[in-house]
C-alpha cells in the first residue's frame, strides 16, 4: 500500500520545480539547484573494474585484489558523501520519487553486465517494510528492469531483522548479515541476477546476496548501488 501510495502521488504532483538537497525552486525541471549539484559526485573516471566504487587511479582496489567478492561485478550512480549521501538519504526516507533519477544514471553502466536474465533487489522483512511504507531497493530495481528491458523478480527474501549497519565495522557488519537472506534453488539455478541496492559501503550486503545465489546455483550475479563509499587508498 506504501508503494502505492508513494506512486499515485508522483502521477499527481510533479518534481524537479524544487532542488531535492536544499529545497530550493529551481525552475528549470532539474532537481538540484546549480549550489547543490556542485556537492554531488558521479561515479565516473578511476572506478575499481570489480567493486566499481570510485578510486585514486585505474585497476582493482587493494581491497578486491586480496579478496576477490562473491559478486562478478559492481557498479554504482554516486558516490556516498556530501551531496550524494543526502539524496540516498531521502531516497529512503519519503522520496521514493528518486528511483527515476539513480535509475537513468545506473541503466547505462548495468547494460555492460554480459548475459543478465533479471533484476532482484535486497529485501527488507515485513515489518521494516510495513514501518518505512516500501522498499527502496525494490523501487530502483523496478525502474532498471524497465530501462533494461528485463524481467523483475523477487528471489531473495529477508529471513531475520538485523541491526543498523551504519554504526558496525566491517568484520560485524558480516556477521550481522550471516543468513539473513533466503532463495529457492529452483528459481536462482542457471540464471545471471542484477541485484539492486541503495548503498554499497564495505559491500558486506552484496557479499552475503551474492554468496547464497552462487550457492543456489546462479551463473552470475552483478551489483548495482545508488551510490557507494569511495575507496581510500591508503598508500
């Protein structure tokens, strides 16, 4: 019902009249004013082929060099700070409306994934989605299924709460994820999954997606984020 909500209100009041950071009309149909464009950064030029979060220089990250993760590949629209982190924040808190905008920044970069058959998304369990009115995870990986003309489906199910992830390291991020997610062999077996996310920050979610759908038997699995933390080198 929040999903639907969420859309009816979009058909009735237009966007882009008002900047999505501050507020700001801008009149010009562009949802950020000239100000607050300047603080949002696309994750463009030096990216990691692999992790896809934005670098210092070309190749892998040091990161996916000594671990290779459980996905085949990443990518992702921003980067997670400044300006970029307060649109995903609002993306999940009420401006559902933003699917549109990561969506037309992301299809581009998911038509590079060789051989997709569908889009998934990581789920929320009842209850978190009852409390937040939707998914946003789920909206984004709608709005790509339809750029990208493939199927939308729902293969991953949130089997347990977890905590917020925001305040934990990476090593307890892991484990506070281990089986959280469920996925039936039958629909995962042989198929090549886009999984869509609204951050990727040390990828401990896309691991443990990515790790129980290559368990369930699928061929590929590929990651795309609104947006991602930027990888600090720290050489």
């Amino acid at each position: 019902m929040g999903a639907f909500l969420s859309e009816l209100k979009e058909s009735i009041f237009p966007h882009n009249f008002t900047c999505d950071i501050c507020g700001r009309e801008t009149f010009d149909d562009a949802n950020l004013c000239p100000s607050c464009a300047k603080t949002v950064t696309l994750n463009d030029g030096a990216t990691c082929p692999v992790c896809g979060r934005k670098t210092k220089s070309d190749g892998l990250c040091l990161e996916c060099k000594a671990h290779a993760p459980a996905f085949d590949r990443a990518v992702s629209a921003l980067v997670y700070k400044d300006g970029g982190a307060a649109l995903v924040m609002k993306f999940k808190r009420g401006g559902a409306y933003l699917k549109n905008y990561f969506a037309d920044l992301l299809a581009p970069k998911c038509r590079t994934f060789e051989g997709a058959d569908a889009v998934c998304f990581i789920p929320m369990t009842a209850k978190a989605e009852r409390k937040r009115g939707y998914n946003q995870a789920e909206l984004l990986a709608k709005e790509l299924a339809r750029r990208l003309n493939l199927p939308l489906v729902r293969v991953l199910e949130k089997v347990k709460d977890t905590a917020e992830q925001k305040s934990l390291t990476k090593k307890e991020r892991e484990s506070n994820l281990k089986g959280c997610f469920s996925a039936h062999k039958r629909d995962v077996e042989g198929k090549s999954f886009i999984v869509a996310d609204d951050v990727m920050t040390t990828g401990a979610t896309a691991e443990e997606a990515a790790h129980l759908l290559k368990r369930k038997g699928a061929a590929h699995v590929y990651f795309a984020a609104a947006a991602s933390v930027e990888y600090d080198n720290p050489l």
